[in-house]
C-alpha cells in the first residue's frame, strides 16, 4: 500500500539470551570498594578478607602496620604460610548498603579482593 511503512523485524537484535551475556563464575559477586566497581571473591575458607597491594594503590589506601592490633601470619588453604603488611578499612558497597570492612593484606595474594567468611556471616543475607 503507498504511504505505508513496513517494519523489519529485528528480533534478534533486541533478544536477551543468557548465552550472549558475559559467565561470571558463582563465587564472584559484584561490589564497589571506595566507589571503585569491582569484583570480589568469596572464599568461605577464609577467615579473613584480603586485598592486593594493586588494588589498594589504585583506591590510594594507606596500609595500616599497628602489630599490636593486626596479625604478623595468616595459613593459607595449602598450608603455605603468609606474612602480613597490614590491614585497611574501606567500605565496601553491597547492593547499596555501604559496610565499613577491613581487608588485611598479606606479602602475597593471588587475587585483588577476596571476601572471607567472617565478612559472610555478617552480611549473609545480600550476598
């Protein structure tokens, strides 16, 4: 018919399949330390929470070396032994309740940021 338009379909474009979207591993939970977005590991092995020396030079955090207050080892899930630099504060956004946490920060970490289980139990019910 003149003066009438006809629509391609471009369905597949506006599909929404859950193959296209991006695998995130199910130990992984998305979260912003300083209002840096980011994603942290949850390790329900870890009694502790620990941050890279990468990740806090990029935030521009401090580490904090009070040996009266921090621990000098932490054991890892190996056995391997691990000395501690320090711990730092942050507050770390869950799903939009801000929760001030500390990471400790060992000599060595395998990964930037890892949630451990203390951190869990305390905030089980957004995680």
């Amino acid at each position: 018919m003149p003066g009438r338009r006809h629509r391609k379909s471009l369905g597949h474009v506006h599909e929404n399949r859950e193959q296209d979207l991006p695998q995130v591993p199910k130990n992984l939970i998305f979260a912003s330390i300083n209002k840096t977005r980011t994603y942290m590991l949850i390790d329900t092995g870890a009694c502790v929470s620990c941050m890279s020396e990468n990740f806090l030079h990029k935030l521009g955090l401090n580490i904090q070396n009070d040996s009266n207050t921090i621990l000098d080892t932490l054991i890892s899930a190996d056995g391997q032994t691990l000395k501690v630099k320090g711990q730092v504060t942050a507050t770390v956004n869950l799903q939009g309740l801000l929760v001030s946490h500390t990471f400790t920060k060992p000599a060595s970490c395998n990964y930037n940021k890892l949630f451990g289980s203390s951190t869990q139990d305390r905030h089980v019910g957004l995680i």
